[in-house]
C-alpha cells in the first residue's frame, strides 16, 4: 500500500530508482526480438542462437548466483531450489524456444505485443488456481489487450501469409508458459529472495539447453558462425536478458509488480521504433492501434486504485 501524502524524500528517491529501472529493463527487453531477427540474418538457427545465448549468458548468472547465496542469512529448504529450477526451464527454456521459433514466421513488433499481454494471462491464472477476484476492470483489460494482438495479427497475416497463425500461435505458447513461470514463481521468490531465484533457475535452464546442445552438435555439426553472429548473440545474452533481468527484479523490490507492469508499456513502443528503424518492418495505424489498445489494457491492469476512505492508493 502506497501513502498519498507527499513521500519523504528517501522513498521518493527510492520510487524514482525503480521506475528507471522498469523503464530500462522494459526498453532492453523489447529489444530482444530485434536482436533475434538480425541474427537470422546471419545464417543462424533457433538451437544455435539459444546455444549462443545460454553460453554467453550462464557465467553472468552463476557468478550472481553464487555471490547471492553466500550473502543469504536464513537459506531456504531445499524443495524452493528445486521448484526454482524446474521454473527457470519452464521460462528460460521452453517459452524462449517457442518465442525464438515464432520469431521466424512473424514481425517483431507483434512478437512484443503477444509477450506484452502475459500480465492478463497472470490475472485469469490467478483467478482460476487463486480464487482471485477478477474484476470489470480485468475484462476490459483482457478485451482491449487482445483487440490488439487481433489487430495487429490481421495486419501480419496480410504481409506473412498463412505463417503468421503458426509464429503467432508459438509466441502465444511462449507468452502463456511465462505467465505460468509469473503465477507460481511467487512464493519461491519470497523464501530466496529475487536475486537468487532468477540466477539459479537461469542457471538450471541454461545447464540443461547447453547439456542437450553438446550432444546434438556431437552428432550435427552446426553451420560456422559469423563474426556478426558472436556479437549479436552477446548482444542478446547480455544486453537483452542478464541485464534486463536483474532490472526488473530490482525495480519490482523497488516499485512493485503494479506500478513495474505499468511502465512496462514502453516496450512495444520501443519494439516498434527499433523494429522500423532497424529492420525496416512497416508501420501504419493498424500497428499503432494495436500498441495503444495493449498498452492501454495492460496499463487498467495495473493502475492503481484509489481508496477514499483511507486516502491511500493500492495496486
């Protein structure tokens, strides 16, 4: 619960931090599929991007990992390490497999866009396996995120043909397997803390990918790799996940989950902007309407409410 009076100067320091954290992570997150498109470019495949990926991003998380939990006071039974490990292959693993295979059939802006709308998929989850209550407010959400998306998928359906059900449909996949990872991460999160839980099932995933690669490329030797591809691939580890990752988490101990969600719709904006710039993928009003109908939707989701009673604001 967030005072309306005016804040002490530390916590309105403290607030401001973690939106520009949110708004950073946001930022470099929205990235990642712009990334993933230049790298196709180079000639490199889905497991071989991944490969690339989890190789340059696992001494990031294992050197985070180990420094947060020797700094731990109060360590937690061993079953939330497990349960973390099995959700860091559920996030980092599987739904970044769809989400990269999905990539190859649609735009970039709409790969954002379905990814942008887990936030709806955690309140229906929530709902359904919590008993949470959902709201008027949650339906209009849901209905202006996927008036969006349904946009948007028309626009991609005219320049991707038939491909775009398949790449939409395996990002969708991606997007709700992640909305699972949110829904049950919650209470691991609380018994180790965010820093450790993201290193290690980051660290769990990318052991079991790279352990899968070994001995495919022992079998299938894969294509050389580009110059451009090693620094794209680094770009996308480093910039587009470590980085972001810890962003985010920071920003959610800083600001909460509501307010970090909010602000997190500046990433189809900047997934737009790059996506033009960059890759020169077209932009017309139906990819602005659906931007502004899933921001808009998400945005209800996690605004605050306002209780007069108490002059206070909750998210």
């Amino acid at each position: 619960m967030i005072s309306a009076a005016l804040p002490v100067e530390p916590e309105a320091r403290n607030r401001s931090i973690g939106v520009v954290l949110a708004v950073l992570g946001a930022s470099l997150f929205s990235l990642k599929g712009v990334v993933i498109k230049l790298a196709y470019a180079e000639g490199i495949g889905v497991s071989q991007l991944l490969t690339l990926r989890m190789g340059f991003a696992l001494p990031v998380y294992l050197a985070v990992g180990i420094i947060a939990f020797m700094r731990t006071k109060q360590r937690a039974p061993l079953k939330f390490f497990l349960a973390a490990g099995g959700l860091g292959l559920m996030s980092y693993y599987l739904s970044s497999w769809l989400n990269f295979e999905g990539l190859k059939y649609v735009s970039a802006q709409l790969e954002r866009l379905i990814l942008y709308i887990y936030p709806t998929i955690v309140a229906l989850l929530a709902w359904v396996f919590l008993r949470e209550r959902i709201t008027a407010r949650h339906v209009a959400a849901l209905l202006l995120a996927y008036l969006g998306v349904a946009i948007m998928f028309g626009a991609e359906i005219g320049h991707q043909g038939p491909n775009a059900w398949l790449g939409g449909g395996l990002i969708f996949a991606g997007a709700l397997i992640y909305a699972i990872y949110v829904t049950a991460s919650k209470p691991i999160i609380t018994a180790m803390g965010a820093t450790l839980f993201t290193a290690f099932g980051m660290s769990v995933a990318s052991i079991a990918f790279l352990t899968q690669s070994g001995i495919e490329m022992a079998v299938h030797a894969p294509p050389p790799v580009t110059a451009n591809g090693y620094w794209l691939a680094m770009a996308l580890a480093i910039l587009c996940t470590v980085i972001p990752s810890f962003m985010i988490s920071a920003a959610i101990g800083r600001i909460g989950p509501g307010p970090t969600s909010a602000v997190g719709g500046i990433g189809p904006v900047v997934a737009a902007w790059a996506a033009v710039a960059i890759l020169h993928e077209p932009f017309g009003w139906a990819h602005l309407a659906a931007m502004m109908l899933t921001i808009a939707g998400v945005w209800l989701l996690a605004k605050p409410r306002i209780t007069r009673t108490a002059g206070t604001r909750t998210w």
